[in-house]
C-alpha cells in the first residue's frame, strides 16, 4: 500500500549532503525536516516528543519490552528509533510518480511524495503526517538553509546565503486522511506513549509556541537597516549586528567559552511574493507580545526609524497568527467535511 502528495517547489529546496553539495536531492534530509515539523505538530497537541540526539531523552526506554506501553514516544512510533523501525519507506519522485529524482528540486519543479507502508500506519498516523506537511506548505518551509534571511541592498539580494529554501504547495493530497483535532489530540496523548523525560530544553519547538505571518517578510535595505534584526533584537547597524546573541536572535559558537551554536527562532522568506512570509517560535506568552510589538513599530515607525513598506497597513488581528489558530485551521477542513 502507497500514498502520495502531490506538491510544487516554489523555491529551490535544499537538501545538502556530508560535503554540503546542493546539486543533488538527499531524500533524508526531507525525512528530517518532516519529522521536525511532525514533532512540534504533536507538542502543539499536548503530546510529548524525545530528542533523538540527545542521551538519555530519546528513545527507546530501555527498561521496557518493545511493545509494553512507555517503549517509546508518539513520533517514534511512525519515524522509527533504536530497535524499533520506521513505518514507511519515503520516495521522493516526479510529478507522474514514475522516476526518482536525483537532482537538486528547483523552483517550480512539480514532484511528488510517496510513502510505501512497510508496516500498519494507524489512521490517525495518516492525519497528522498529512497536516504535517499542511502546516509546512502554509505556515512553514522544508529542507535546509531556511534560516537565510532576505536582504535587498544593492548587489547584494541575489547573494546565495540571502536566497529563499523551502517553501511548497501542495497540489494534491489523498483522500481519507483527515480527522478531528479530538480525533489527533486523543491519540499522541494516550497513555501507551513514553513520557517519563524532561524535554524542557527544547519544549519551545511546539506548535503551542509558534507565529507567522503570511504575506510580508523581514529584510536588511541598507548597512544600517534591518528590519529582521529589529525583530530578533539585535542592533540593525551591521557594524554592530555581531552583538545581542540571546535565544530568539541565536548563538553564535566561541569553542573558548564554551559556547555551542544556536539557530535563530525567526524564518523569513521574501519571494515568491504570493507565498512570502515570516515565522517563528518563541517561549511563553509574554514573547509573543514582544514579538508583535515590533512588528508594529515597522508597521508605525518611531524612535527615529521610518514605517517599514513591507508592513504598511499590517493588521495584527487577523494577520498575526498564533500556533493555536493554526491548529484550529488545520483541522477545522476535516471537522466540516
């Protein structure tokens, strides 16, 4: 048995290999970015996730039976762990599903997943894998490279680390997938599922803790203008824009001090202007004000800096969305079926 999804690249999707090469299609590296997203989908729903780098917080629990309840989490149930193997086999085809694509996945190259069961997938599996890959299509990106940040200063903005990765759509997507967010919320909560970790380190990673804005993007026009710096809150001036590590803005590494690097929190992609957006993660409630804040000071301007064009006439209500929405919309589709 075989299902598969129909999609479109709206930009170049990257999937680099251990020599970092772009030029060919590495199908894990779009396994991984589906399990990360597949990961916060199911935080977002009240379930709890391992880190599979992490000793001691992936999975398997080592003192149960391979099919005593607490053996593992809820993911690794569908994406596999130690001992206990993935459900499906992924390929990575053309849009006719006939041939394997080997090559780097360009814009506007249509191409399709399809995912082999090699063992019975539950059809709640199948819902949330499915508005997986929704929530990445409308309110994220796949594949690496997606923390490039646009930029339009002169000579500058067709610059490789200022290109947009990632974005899709999904042209087709097969039938019978769907289900209630009761239905989802029911099943990665269940009691079968390990638990019994601490994933306060990356607790943030959850749908629960998510934004996005569709229709605008964050830029850096000039050396002492950067509208994603503001965001992230680091001085704008590049001259300065080395300073205000934190965890929204990231980490950058200092081996000396013993510092690891850390990703920003903040994706934004400027073209194609009818997919462009901007999204990001934060860690309580309050940060999501903070955030908001400023996107309506580039909305507004104040304190010597011009309103943003990009955010002129931003309307925080209906544009700035919350994970919680997101979830509402994501499985609204399939309740009013």
């Amino acid at each position: 048995m075989k299902r598969e999804w129909q999609l479109e690249a709206l930009t170049p999707i990257y999937t680099g290999d251990a020599n970092r090469s772009y030029k060919r299609l590495v199908p894990s590296g779009i396994m991984g970015s589906l399990r990360w997203w597949f990961e916060v989908l199911v935080r977002g729903l009240g379930g709890k996730v391992c880190d599979p780098t992490v000793e001691g917080v992936r999975c398997p629990e080592n003192n149960k039976q391979l099919h005593e309840p607490g053996h593992h989490c809820v993911v690794c149930e569908l994406f596999g762990c130690t001992g206990w193997a993935r459900k499906f086999r992924l390929m990575v085809l053309d849009e006719n599903g006939q041939r394997v694509i080997q090559d780097q996945i360009q814009e506007g190259q249509k191409f399709t997943l399809r995912f082999i069961l090699l063992r019975t997938i539950a059809p709640e599996e199948w819902c949330l894998l499915d508005a997986t890959l929704r929530l990445i299509a409308n309110y994220g990106a796949i594949g690496g490279k997606t923390v490039f940040k646009p930029s339009e200063e002169s000579n500058r903005q067709n610059a490789r680390h200022h290109e947009d990765f990632g974005l899709i759509a999904i042209e087709q997507r097969p039938e019978g997938v769907g289900c209630s967010r009761a239905a989802a919320e029911a099943y990665v909560r269940d009691t079968r599922w390990r638990r019994d970790f601490s994933d306060a380190a990356f607790a943030w990673a959850s749908l629960q803790n998510f934004w996005c804005v569709k229709g605008r993007y964050l830029v850096r026009r000039d050396a002492d203008t950067s509208s994603f710096n503001l965001v992230i809150g680091r001085p704008e001036s590049k001259s300065q824009s080395s300073q205000g590590d934190s965890w929204l803005a990231g980490r950058r590494p200092n081996r000396q001090r013993g510092i690891k690097p850390e990703s920003k929190k903040v994706f934004s992609f400027k073209e194609p202007k009818n997919a462009c957006r901007t999204f990001g993660f934060v860690q309580n409630e309050q940060e999501f004000f903070q955030v908001l804040n400023k996107l309506i000071t580039l909305r507004d301007g104040g304190n010597g800096r011009q309103p943003d064009r990009v955010w002129d006439s931003f309307k925080p209500d209906s544009e700035f969305l919350k994970g919680e929405q997101i979830l509402e919309r994501l499985f609204k589709q399939e309740e009013d079926a």
